[in-house]
C-alpha cells in the first residue's frame, strides 16, 4: 500500500546535469528520513544523499558539492539535483524513505522504490 516511485533518469554526457524525483504514495501516516543510493555493475549499494524531515542532510564524500538533495513535505517527495556527473557514477539510483503508515503510525520502516537508471557517457 505505499509506493515510492522515482522519475528523471536517463543518458547524459560527463559533466552533464539530471535531476532525479521521487514520490511516496499510499497510505503513508508520516515520513522521517528519505534519501537515495545507488548501484553500479558489481558493486555494492552505496548511500549517495539523505534528507532527515527537519532538512538535515548527509552525503558520500564523492558527491559532496556537486550534488544536492532536496525534500518536499507536502508532496512527500524527495529530490537529488546531480551536477558534474562522472561516468563512473553510473548506475541505477533508488530512493528510499523511512516512513510509518496510517493503520500502524509509530512503526517506522524502510521501503526502497524501482529504481531509476542513470548513465553518463564518457
């Protein structure tokens, strides 16, 4: 019943921008922390940016100045604004959200979108 669907991945070339949307739906009582990570071919699932609900940040130190990521509150949605993109940064990039639903409000768990494929050309 609650779905974080992500939008905005695509090709761009080295040094290029995107920036990635996603949206938490359902029946979705409150949300702390939202964030993304992404996953490259034969690597691990790495944190690249979180957002605590009061607007604390966090960020991989690769990606520290050239990306930023953003919350909207009232659209429950959780953005990443990714400047100077590198070509290994190449990946598919999800986005996850700790949150509480309406039928169970002080249990807060984890739930990951689909995932968005980002890729940057040399």
């Amino acid at each position: 019943q609650v779905q974080l669907v992500e939008s905005g991945g695509g090709l761009v070339q080295a040094g290029g921008s995107l920036r990635l949307s996603c949206v938490a739906s359902g029946s979705i009582f409150s949300i702390g922390s939202m964030g993304w990570y992404r996953q490259g071919p034969g690597k691990e699932r790495e944190l690249v940016a979180s957002i605590a609900n009061g607007g604390t940040t966090n960020y991989a130190d690769s990606v520290k100045g050239r990306f930023t990521v953003s919350r909207d509150n009232a659209k429950n949605t959780v953005y990443l604004q990714m400047n100077s993109l590198k070509p290994e940064e190449s990946a598919v990039y999800y986005c996850n959200a700790l949150l509480s639903r309406i039928g169970d409000r002080y249990e807060y768990k984890t739930y990951w979108g689909q995932g968005t494929q980002v890729t940057v050309s040399p």
